[in-house]
C-alpha cells in the first residue's frame, strides 16, 4: 500500500475527454490498496481567459488595488477542472471527492496573487482517504487567516502538491506535464537536450529558480524540506521521467560538469541612473520594492563619475512586476534625486547550474567564449556557487542557449 500524490498540470486536463483520460490512467496504475490524492490545475488557457476578463475592466489588472479580487477570480479555474475529475472517477466506478485549497487546511499568508503556505492541517484529507475516495484537490491555492482565497504565484500548483505530498507523508509525489522529464535544456528550444534520470534537490531548485519552467522552485523547496522523492512524468506517455532527490543514486548522472542550461525570458531590467554614492541608496530602492512584495533578482551597481561620487543602480525583475515596479521606483528617484529611470524589457537570463563546477576552473569561461562564438554581449554577470548566470538580448535567447549547451553538452 502507498499513499501517492499525484499532480497534473493545465494542459492535461485541458478538455472532458483528456480529464477522463486522466482518471482511467490513474486508475489503470493504482494497486488495491493505494491511497490517492490529486492536485490539478485549470484546464488549458482558463486562468488565461480569466486574466482577460479582468482586462475588461482594467489593462492592468495586477495592481495592488486588486489583488484579493483577482485571487477570487483566479481561484475559480481550478474548482472546475477538480470538479470534472472528481465526475469522472465517479462516472468510472470509483468513489471521489472534490476539495479546495481551504477545504485542504492549506494555510497561507495575505499575499494576494503572490501567496506563500504557512502550514497545512490536512485532516479532512486523511478522513477523505480513509474512507476509499480519490481526493481532487485544487492547486495553485489556499486561504489566509481570514478564510479568504490566496493564490501561489505561477507554478504555485506544483508547491501545493509537494506541500501535501509532506503534511500526508506521502511515499511519493508525482508531477505529470507535458514533457517526459527534466532535460539539460528546454528541448522546445534545444533539440538534443538530455532527458536525465535523476537530479539533486539543490541543482533543481538552481536550476528552477533561473527559468526551468518544469518545476516551480517553491515546490522544490518543499520537497527538500520534507525529504518527498518527486517524480516528474509524462501525462502522454508511461516512460520513468526524472526523479529529484536529496542525492543520486545513479553512477552516470555524477559525471557532468555542469547539470543543465536555464533560461527566462519573463525578465525585465531597471536602471536607476545618476543617484549619489552614500550609504543608504541601496537600502531604500530596494525596501520600497520589498514593501511591494517584489522581488529582485540581478543587481549591478557600477560607478559613472568617480569624482563626482555618482552612481548607476542596475537590477531585474520579474516581467509580470513592472509596471508596479516601476510605479515604485519612480516615487523612489524623485526622493534619491536620480537622473533618470530607465526600463527594459527585450532582455532575457541564460544561466549554467551544476555542483560539477565546483572547484574547476574555467567554468564560467567557458560559457562566455560561447556567447562570444555566438555573437551575444553580455549585459550582467551574476554567480553563486553552482551557477553562472548573464543578462543578455531577449532576441538572441535561442542562439544563446544552444551555443552553451554545444559547449557543454556536444558529445
């Protein structure tokens, strides 16, 4: 007997006839004694088509102003994919029950649109299992203190099912998408990309934080914090995809220098341009987007007029941030008295992960030699211990990513 729980994405359960083709699947593969639990997401484009709506109203419907409402309306696309799949393993001949992020005990703060899981108390869960159903949870939700709906941010789906997958103690979860694991590279991008095997905690999170749209880094997070192996599937195929694990267990998936290539192209650059060099600039720039619940990522601060102590602030952020963002940090530079603000958005993150760089030098050139073959100029250059990542033209993205994984993956 295990206790699975199982997650699948939009595009799995994007119309009735791949909701139904969903639940035969999961119950071709359940033994008779298995508990099952499955976390799914809105059907196809809906959340899209919801977004869309709300541009009715406003072109800019993320503004703060919004956000609950927005969570009210977003949280609606997952109540009606749990609800078909809850129908049709009933339709099927198996008990099944529908809940949502609250009904769960998915608690999280008030963060709309943006929300993080304080705790899971997943009680109604476990009476629901004990009593032979299927349970058909909406992802990519819960409910803050007030009871109101809080979403989890893009992938947020993928973080609740790991996040369940711990509060139940569940032997495994797994992550069915539309690709049949994780690869070196986006194979829609790079067509010899390798499927691997297995893959640590800390290289996917890497890996997940710099782009990999696969997995959500949250969700990863998670899977760390409660030691649940994740199994990322093929929702179209019965082949073993790609476990993440604390370690490998696989002699040929040690043997690599660098783990994979990431990309973002949902970026965008912000220069705030002419500020004084003073103790201070730095902190009140970025506590002002802090407050606004934005985070920054690459940041560059490079002098312009050494005698005049002047100074550029250079930083990204999420694309989906930037009109906030920059409604933030104009208030901010007429406080600083800087010369000017300047955005943009035709930028995109190309970066390498793996702990197979630690200790070996000429990693990170390596990378920039193939840029250069590649004829990219590099605009930011930032680093941690297992990755190298570089700002460059959003337009050369797919030049970009297949030179360095040529460089790095060419035999």
């Amino acid at each position: 007997m295990a206790l699975v729980v199982k997650k699948f994405g939009g595009s799995s359960v994007a119309t009735t006839e791949k909701i139904l083709n969903v639940a035969k699947r999961i119950l071709n593969e359940k033994q008779a004694d298995d508990k099952i639990v499955v976390v799914v997401s809105a059907m196809g484009d809906s959340t899209d088509n919801l977004i869309t709506l709300a541009e009715g109203i406003d072109t800019q419907p993320y503004k703060s102003q919004y956000a609950r409402e927005m969570d009210m309306l977003l949280t609606t696309g997952e109540q009606v994919s749990i609800a078909l799949l809850a129908m049709a393993f009933q339709k099927l001949g198996h008990p099944a029950i529908s809940l949502t992020g609250s009904m769960i005990g998915m608690l999280t703060n008030s963060v709309h649109t943006k929300g993080k899981i304080l705790n899971i108390k997943p009680a109604r869960v476990l009476e629901e299992l004990d009593k032979g159903n299927i349970v058909v949870v909406a992802g990519f939700q819960g409910a803050d203190k007030f009871g109101d709906p809080v979403t989890l941010g893009r992938g947020g789906s993928d973080t609740s099912a790991v996040a369940l997958a711990g509060a139940l103690k569940a032997d495994e979860c797994e992550i069915f998408t539309d690709v049949d694991g994780v690869y070196s590279a986006d194979p829609r991008i790079v067509k010899n990309a390798r499927r691997m095997k297995e893959i640590t905690y800390v290289e996917m999170l890497e890996m997940a934080r710099l782009g990999a749209g696969v997995m959500q880094p949250r969700s990863v997070e998670m899977g760390q914090y409660y030691n649940i192996p994740i199994h990322v599937r093929s929702t179209f195929t019965d082949k073993t995809g790609t476990i993440i694990r604390e370690a490998y267990t696989l002699l040929e998936d040690k043997d690599f220098e660098i783990r994979g290539v990431s990309h973002d192209q949902k970026v965008a650059k912000i220069a705030v341009l002419g500020v004084e060099n003073v103790p201070g600039i730095a902190h009140t720039i970025f506590s002002a987007l802090a407050d606004a619940h934005i985070d920054v990522d690459m940041i560059v601060q490079s002098i312009r007029n050494l005698e005049k102590n002047i100074t550029d602030m250079v930083f990204t952020i999420a694309l989906s941030d930037l009109p906030e963002a920059k409604k933030v940090v104009d208030v901010v530079a007429e406080k600083i008295n800087a010369a000017a603000v300047l955005v943009e958005e035709d930028v995109a993150k190309v970066s390498i992960v793996g702990v197979g760089m630690l200790g070996k030098p000429g990693i990170a050139a390596r990378m920039f030699g193939a840029l250069a073959k590649a004829n990219v100029n590099i605009d930011i250059i930032s680093t941690s211990e297992i990755s190298v990542s570089c700002l460059i033209k959003g337009s050369q993205l797919t030049e970009a990513v297949n030179s360095i994984h040529d460089e790095f993956f060419s035999d």
